[in-house]
C-alpha cells in the first residue's frame, strides 16, 4: 500500500527551533543552509538536556540511589528509542558512540582486526565522507589487504556496471554511504547489500545523512552495520549509533576497555559485558543519549516520509533557481535521485570568497572539500560550495541564497 | 584605520591587479606552498643580489582571492629586504595590511604566500634551493 506522507509547514515549525530567531549581527537574521554539516536543536532537545542536568544528573548503570536509577533509565530509554526509530529487533543492537565515525572506527577496529587478513579485499565506494575511507585503509595498511573502489558517474551516481567484477574478488566487506554528503545521491544501498550478500561479504552502510532525512528501516535496508551521529538529526554533539546484526556484534571483540564494558575483572584479565555494553566502555554520553531521544520523538511526530518530502521540495526548487544564475554549475543527479544537498561552484570565484561573502548576509554555506577530498578529485575541483537543508527550510532561504550569488558575482564580476 | 570596505576593496584590487604576476627567467630560488584543505597554491621566484637582497620577486597561483592577493601583497613586502629579514617577517603584517576582520577566519589563506617565501629563504640558506618550477614540489602549509 503506498503511504501518503504527512505534511507539516515548515514556516511554523522554524518556532520550534530557537537558534533561527537570531540574528548574526544586529538586522541581519541567520539563513542557515549548513545542515548536512549539523542541524539545529529544536526546543523540546534543549529543554531534555536541560531538565537532566537540574532534575536528574548522576552516573549510570550500578548506582543504587534514586538518582542513578533515574538517570540509567533516561539514558536506556534513549537507546529504546533509537531502536524504535530505526526498527532495530532489540537494544542490544544499539550501540552508543561519539558520532558516525567511531562508529565505523568500531567496526574496522573490532570486526575488522579480527576478520582482515592479508590479501583480503575491502570495497567502499569514491564518494565516500573521509569517516568510511580512513578507517579501511588503515586497517588495509596495517594486515596488508587490497582496496577495490566502486566508482563514480559523470552524473554523480554510484557507476556499478563494474560491481560483478569487484565482488568476483570475494571482498569481506562492502561500505557504501546511503546518501552523499556532497552531491546528495541516494545510492541504491539494498541492491548493492543483496549483490554483497550474495557474494559473502557483509556491508555497511554509512548513514549519516541518510538516518536524519529519510525513513530508515534495518530490517528492509539489507545492510549489516549502520553508523550515525545524533547531532545531524536535531540531537547533541557527542553521541552516534552503530547498528549491526546481534549475531555479529556477538562474535566482535571489545573495541576500547575500561569501566561498564566488562562483567568481571581479574588482575590479569577480564570478561566482557553483555551487548550493547560491550562496546561502551567509560561512563557514556548520558544527557546525550536523552537529548537524541527527545530529538528522534521530535523527528517520529512529523514522520520521516513528511521530512523526506519537504526536502526534496526544497530542493528542487533550489536546484531550479541555482540554475539560473549564469555562471553556477550544481553537481549530482536531478532533485528526484537525491535529498537534500546542492553542491555548486561558480565561475571564477573561489567557493571560500563565495561563502564569505554570503555570510555577510547571514547565510550560512559550507565552502571545502566537505571531508571528500576523493570525490573532489574525481571531478577536478579543490573545492565547492554547499547548500543543504532540513526541515526548518522555506523557500525563502533559497531566495536569500539566490540574491546573495547575484551580489558574489557582481564584487567578482 | 580603514574600514571593512576599504579592506576588501584593497584585497580586490591586488586580486585583480597581482604586482609582480608571473614567473621570472633565471630565478635563485623557488618555492612552492599548496594548502591542501581549500587547494590554493603559491609559486614564489626570488632573485638574489649582493648580501642576499631580493632584486627581483614574482608569484604565480591558482585559488581564493584572499591566497592570490596575499601573494601580491607579500612581493611588495620581500622586495629589497635581506633573505634573513625575509624569514623573519611575521604573519601580522599580512594580517593587519589586509584587515584583521576580513581574514581572521582565513589565517591559512592569507599567510600561505608568505609562509612559501620565508621557506624559500631558508632553503636557499640550507644550499637545496631549487630553480625551476616544474621541479619544486607542492609543500603544505
């Protein structure tokens, strides 16, 4: 059955965020177009943390005092809630970390150090973020495995008429992001997962921009691991997911040691704790985990598809008005195969000028590499300039951004 | 002290019109200085005369405005002052002549040019100096 997204208005739900009623300087108000980098909070996120900290700060896990009850549950029931949200089977597949890139960390340091051998090929994909590259090649580096690349289009979409190829070399692992951070691509992930699959390797799905803008469901995904950050998706910095199959997560060794992370410590060795705890070691991101909780309730009561919709509403219309400054050049696939991110340049001015410029204005662009030097590379460019969008983004703000290139283009012109 | 216009306006111009833009023939030394994070490069020359002076300086690059006129700017600045003054030339100078307000955020953009001069000087003074361009290699700043 199909379903028909929900629709909210953006307009009124920009109330909700209290960061948007300011102003960078005295009368000119913020246009914040930077959200792939970090959303902004909404009231309820604040509020949570806030109410933690006076109400029911204490550290978790073995306390017998009230407020270490309290704040146990608090912190679980964030966990309780990311489950939900991701349609996890159990919280023991939720593991909290720093931000997606542990989570990967995790994962190549974990799964990775005990599954890697010499000659062993990992694939990931050219467009990744630096997060889901570093990791594997250090890992490649360290037990001597290969690296095969799934490339990318002209077009800005994964090019897979290659990919028999590469999973004919038997790869233990397959790590594709679900969406692009530079050009917005939403890569087919579930195909590429079932093609993985076949072939033995797992995957791994890098989720970042994916988890906060459209519904993400592990059970259909296909994937084996996921990895997000909070603070993309309305919640505090501090605090990421990694998802994965239990049975894997079963058989990995413990990433980092230390407090919370084992059952029992002899002087010369220890057990580990039971999943998720596993891999928390150290007294966790609390007020964070309430914090993401909060935020994904906030996320769940608007509906991931209504969230999905708005964006590519937005836009479609920014790549329409973009194209039309003389000079600006978008990168990535159409409207309808990407969310919410335009990456662009314009002639002769470097993206760092452009966002300089703009921000005078206060408009809030990301100029650089955006941690994907390799998929600037594929494309001959040291830089762009990038626009992206949430929820709270009105076609007003394209506007804003339109006026603002026209006045880049005539200092530069 | 000029206001943020004046600034910009002054960064502008030595965008648009670089002094001393190009390469030079038969240069001492030439360094090249690259800043990976926003890809701007700089190409120094510089030709020595007595007591290692600087007779003649000239830049080539590709990049923001702030890089490529920091650049024009650091020729006019290295012109007629000693190698060993050239290296101890401080990244105020560059900061307070393009306005501190304007390049703040951008310290690495705009030192790049005179962080490539200043190792120009020093590897002039440790005898491994290079003389073409096209053997220079990109170092990061």
């Amino acid at each position: 059955m199909a379903t028909v997204a929900k629709t909210f208005s953006a307009a009124e739900r920009r109330a909700d965020f209290p960061i948007l009623a300011r102003e960078v300087r005295p009368g000119v108000p913020l246009v914040y177009l930077d959200s792939a980098a970090t959303s902004q909070k909404p009231l309820v996120v604040l509020e949570a943390l806030d109410r933690y900290y006076r109400h029911s700060n204490a550290n978790v896990h073995r306390g017998i005092h009230t407020l270490a009850e309290e704040a146990t549950a608090l912190y679980e029931g964030g966990r309780e809630k990311v489950k939900r949200f991701i349609n996890a089977a159990s919280t023991k597949e939720v593991i909290f970390t720093r931000n997606a890139t542990e989570a990967i960390n995790l994962v190549a340091y974990s799964w990775g150090r005990a599954n890697i051998h010499a000659g062993d090929v990992i694939v990931y994909t050219a467009m990744e973020h630096h997060s889901n590259l570093v990791p594997w090649q250090m890992l490649a580096q360290e037990k001597g495995a290969r690296i095969a690349i799934i490339p990318v289009t002209d077009g800005g979409e994964l090019d897979l008429s290659g990919l028999d190829d590469i999973l004919a070399r038997q790869p233990r692992i397959v790590c594709v992001s679900q969406m692009s951070n530079v050009l917005g691509t939403i890569n087919p992930v579930t195909e590429i997962a079932a093609r993985a699959h076949a072939a033995g390797a797992l995957v791994l799905v890098d989720a970042a921009q994916s988890v906060p803008h459209l519904p993400v469901d592990v059970r259909t995904l296909g994937a084996d691991f996921i990895a997000f950050s909070g603070h993309k998706m309305c919640g505090p910095t501090g605090i990421g997911v990694l998802w994965g199959r239990q049975a894997l997560l079963e058989e990995m060794p413990p990433f980092m040691g230390g407090g919370d992370m084992i059952r029992r410590v002899y002087l010369d060795s220890f057990k580990p704790n039971e999943l998720p705890h596993k891999f928390e070691a150290g007294t966790p991101a609390i007020a964070e985990s309430v914090g993401l909780g909060a935020a994904v309730d906030y996320l769940s009561g608007l509906g991931m598809e209504a969230v999905q919709a708005h964006e590519r509403e937005i836009v479609t219309y920014a790549l329409d008005r973009l194209e039309e400054v003389p000079g600006v050049k978008v990168y990535g696939p159409a409207a309808n195969r990407r969310g919410g991110v335009a990456a662009f340049s314009l002639e002769n001015v470097h993206p760092h000028d452009v966002a300089q410029v703009l921000d005078r204005d206060g408009i809030a662009i990301r100029a650089g590499h955006h941690c994907a030097m390799p998929l600037h590379d594929r494309y001959g460019l040291p830089a762009t300039s990038r626009a992206s969008f949430y929820l709270y983004n009105v076609p007003e703000d394209v506007d804003h951004l339109i006026d603002g290139l026209y006045k880049v283009k005539k200092m530069f012109g | 002290m000029p206001d943020r216009q004046e600034f910009i306006d002054f960064i502008l111009d030595h965008y648009e019109n670089p002094r001393h833009h190009g390469a030079l023939d038969n240069p001492d030394v030439v360094m090249r200085g690259g800043n990976p994070g926003c890809g701007d490069i700089v190409t120094m020359y510089l030709k020595l005369g007595a007591d290692e002076r600087v007779e003649e300086v000239a830049f080539e690059g590709q990049g923001c405005t702030i890089s490529q006129a920091a650049a024009s700017i650091v020729t006019e600045k290295v012109l007629g002052k000693t190698l060993a003054e050239v290296t101890t030339l401080n990244h105020e100078l560059v900061v307070e002549e393009m306005g501190r307000e304007v390049v703040e955020h951008r310290i690495r953009c705009a030192t790049l040019a005179l962080n490539t001069v200043k190792a120009a000087g020093r590897k002039y003074h440790s005898g491994q100096a290079t003389k073409s361009a096209a053997e220079a290699p990109v170092e990061d700043f």
